[in-house]
C-alpha cells in the first residue's frame, strides 16, 4: 500500500482510531493485522517470505540467549546465512546467474539462466536488516530475545517503516510495543504535520521532479549537456525527498500512534565532506552498516591500508545492498574512494588554511566546501541512477558540451513547469534553513489560532493543487 494512494487515506485513520479505542492488550494484535494488510496490498503471497525471515530470528534469538561457547557463533551463523539467503534468492538469484553465464561465455562454455520469473518483494532487504540487527544485539547481549512472538513479529512488520525504513535497532523500538500510548492532541497534531511535510516533499517536489528526470535518463544521448546537468541536479532533490519524504510520513505516522522512530535524514547536501553527508544521509542504514560492517572489520582502528580496504568492502556491499547491478556497486565504490580522498584531502586542507589564513573567511570556505561535496555526490547519482555504465559515461562526459538554453523542456516536463520545480527546491531549502535555527511548528503553535489554522490549510491546499498525482512508487521501495 503505498503512502500516497487513496488506500492509505482511508486505512490509516481507521488504524489510529482503533489502536486508541481498543484495550491496551489488543494493540499489538492490531499493528500486526494492520501491518499485514498494509503489506498485503502489495502482492499477497510474498507475505510468507516476510513470515520466514520472522520465525528464522525469532527462534534464532532464542536460542543465542541461552547458547554459550562456540555454539552460540554456529548459532550466529545459521541465523545470518539463513536471512541472506532470502533476500539472495529473490534479489540477487538473476544477478548472480547472469554474471556467471557471461563468464563462463568468455570460455566458451553456453549456459542458459533459469526459467522461472522471480519478482522483488517490496522492501525486502529493509526488514532483513532489521531482522538481522536484532539477532546480532542478542547475539551481543546488548538486547534480550523477544519471548513474545507478537510483539516481535510486529516489531519486524510495523506499517510505518515496513518497507523503506527508517531501519530500527531493538532497543530503539522492541520496548514500545509493551508501553501504553495515550490520545495525546499535541502529539498527534505533531505527527499530522510531520506527515504533510512528508507528502509535499514528495507529491509537490519528487514526483514534479521525476517527469523530467525519467524522460533524460531513458535516452540520455537524446538531450544536450544542460538538460543532462539539470536532470543530475533535479534528481539529486527527486531521491533526496522522495525518501526523506517517506521517512517523513513514516515517522509521523509512528508519532500520531506514540512511536518514536528514529531520524534518518539531517539535512545531506549541506554537508561540506563526503563523510559528513553519509553521517546526514539514509542515517539508519548509514549506521547499520557503520555498526555490523565497518567497525567488525576494524573500522580505521587499523593500517592505513586495511582501513581504505574496510571503507571500499562497506561502501561496496552498500552499493550492492540498493540493488542488484554493478551501476549501484560502483556507486558504493565510488563513495568508498571518496572517503579515501577525503583522508588526503583533509590534511592538504589544514594545510592550506595555516598557509593562506582563510579561516577568516570562514562562510567562503564552507559554502565552497559544500558546492564540491554536492558536485561528488551528483557524479555519484549519475551512476546510481543511469540504466547502465555506458549510459552514465556518456551523461558525465558530456555534462559541459551544447548547451542551448532555448531547449530545456521533455516530453513529459514543458517549460512552464519549471519555475514550479525550482520554486519548489528553492521553499525545501528556506523552509530548512529556517527550521535548523526556530523550530517552525513551534512557532506557529504560539500564533493566533487564525493565522495558524491559514497557514495549515494554506499548506494543504498547496500540496493539492501543486502535487502530481499519479500513484508513484517510492523509489527506495524497489530495494
């Protein structure tokens, strides 16, 4: 059931109104059949594989609690094997076969890939990270195993963050199952907001955006250098709230029911280093593999070398993680080389600032810190988001080349509709610049009612008029 259908405007207020309705003890049983249903909408059967991954670390848990020795790694083991290998049949099955036919093609040898179709289940790899984290908490005793299997079966399939996140670790959200969450208005109302900003973030901004980015990005040697650089531009903001967007609606959603779910965007191209936006960006995930990844194969706590080794494993496996093509293991890689540089870099920088003294100009250095760093990462969105690696070559080799500013507009995007789209980022960015100094619904929680209420149904009305509404999928759903 996607965030942005008629669907979920009908079932997510029946849900809120029944969880405060019914006894304290039918809530968790509620969230689970709800979830279900929310899951469900999608395509039916795939719950089972969800159920699997369920009963796998539920009982997994288990027994690492009262395992000791060497048996509780086996234990371990089994546990993560047995997770991965769903999420390797149903996302990486093809990958894996079809690389390993075109090898063995170079020797001559003809194989044929399977018969069979296997279709992605939506936000696989999301609740399998999830799933995951948990037994490795108990596995480290910092979590006790869920004896409940109600509240641990919710707790992988909660609605709100099924299927995009953010990915929750145990201890953040296991326990919220058991507390009782009260009718609380300001905390609603707080929730409520949270999700309409969520929905202009991607109704108004992402889904605008996306009509001119597809359109480049399916024939990109039909379109010149500045329609390839803006619909790089445009896609780095189409990603950037269409997921922070459904991080939005996913936490606010959680927050109306009295979850608290963590934040998993702060800001990113505002980052004035590589390393600083992957502590701002997609932080849930960014985490996980910082915590189960990095950090267990020494993180920098090594050799130089070792430590640039364990940056290219985890950016890589990360890469690999958003999908099952080497355009998204290049762009782990490509980020893994990034942080690399910025090792050098950093010291050279210092450098330069004792040199030159341009730490008095401090503003000049961060805003030219931020330009590169957001100049990085849309070379790296080109390679996420290109069909192929020819197609992303040819897009980043010809980024400066015919220019002509009297052909911007696409098929699906005309030129009346881009003062629209700039607007729209340009308000994404004022309205976060402001919030990161006076908390903007704050502020009109002490308003007059009258312009409080003018400026929520303004806002409202804004998103009805100005959003696309096609039934757009999110994009991170696809992973």
């Amino acid at each position: 059931m996607l965030f942005n259908s008629l669907e979920f405007a009908i079932f997510f207020p029946i849900v809120a109104v029944l969880y405060f309705l019914i006894a304290q003890r039918h809530r968790v049983l509620l969230l689970l059949i709800a979830s279900c249903v929310f899951y469900m909408a999608f395509i039916p059967a795939y719950i089972a594989i969800l159920g699997v991954t369920i009963l796998i670390d539920y009982f997994a848990g288990m027994f690492l609690e009262n395992a000791q020795g060497r048996r509780r790694k086996v234990l371990l083991w089994i546990s993560i094997v047995a997770t991965c290998l769903v999420l390797f049949v149903f996302k990486y099955f093809y990958f894996f076969t079809d690389n390993v036919i075109g090898l063995t093609g170079l020797f001559g040898w003809k194989l044929t890939g399977p018969l069979i179709h296997i279709i992605l289940p939506v936000g696989l790899s999301f609740h399998t990270f999830q799933s995951l984290s948990y037994v490795v908490e108990v596995y480290n005793r910092r979590q006790k195993a869920e004896r409940n299997f109600l509240v641990y079966a919710t707790y992988v399939m909660f609605f709100p963050q099924l299927v995009a996140g953010p990915i929750e670790r145990p201890q953040n959200l296991l326990h919220q199952f058991y507390e009782r969450h009260e009718f609380d208005y300001d905390r609603i109302t707080s929730g409520l907001k949270r999700m309409a900003w969520g929905f202009f973030k991607k109704l108004v901004i992402a889904d605008r955006l996306a009509l001119y980015v597809n359109d480049v990005y399916a024939a990109p040697g039909q379109y010149n250098g500045l329609q390839l650089t803006l619909a790089t531009v445009f896609f780095a903001y189409q990603i950037y709230c269409d997921f922070s967007g459904y991080s939005d609606i996913a936490i606010g959603s959680a927050r109306v029911l009295g979850f608290r779910l963590m934040e998993n965007f702060n800001n990113p191209y505002w980052s004035r280093s590589i390393s600083e936006f992957w502590r701002r960006w997609h932080i849930s995930l960014s985490t996980w593999f910082r915590d189960y990844v990095y950090v267990p194969l020494g993180g920098s706590r090594v050799s130089p070398s070792r430590h640039y080794r364990n940056l290219l494993l985890t950016f890589g496996l990360s890469g690999l993680w958003h999908g099952a093509a080497w355009t998204y293991v290049f762009w782990g890689l490509l980020n893994g080389l990034y942080l690399i540089g910025g090792v050098f870099t950093k010291q050279l920088g210092d450098r330069v600032t004792q040199w030159v003294g341009l730490m008095k100009v401090g503003f000049l250095r961060s805003a030219l810190a931020m330009i590169s760093t957001f100049s990085l990462v849309c070379v790296g969105w080109v390679i996420f988001r290109a069909r192929s690696m020819a197609d992303a070559s040819y897009i980043l080799s010809n980024f400066w080349k015919n220019w002509d500013l009297n052909q911007i507009s696409t098929p699906n995007f005309l030129l009346r509709q881009l003062p629209a789209a700039v607007l729209g980022i340009v308000f994404l960015e004022l309205v976060q610049f402001v919030h990161g100094r006076i908390s903007l619904t704050k502020f009109l929680a002490h308003r007059p009612v009258v312009i409080r209420w003018t400026a929520y149904a303004s806002f409202v009305v804004a998103v009805l008029l100005l959003g696309v509404y096609r039934d757009t999928q999110f994009i991170y759903f696809q992973f």
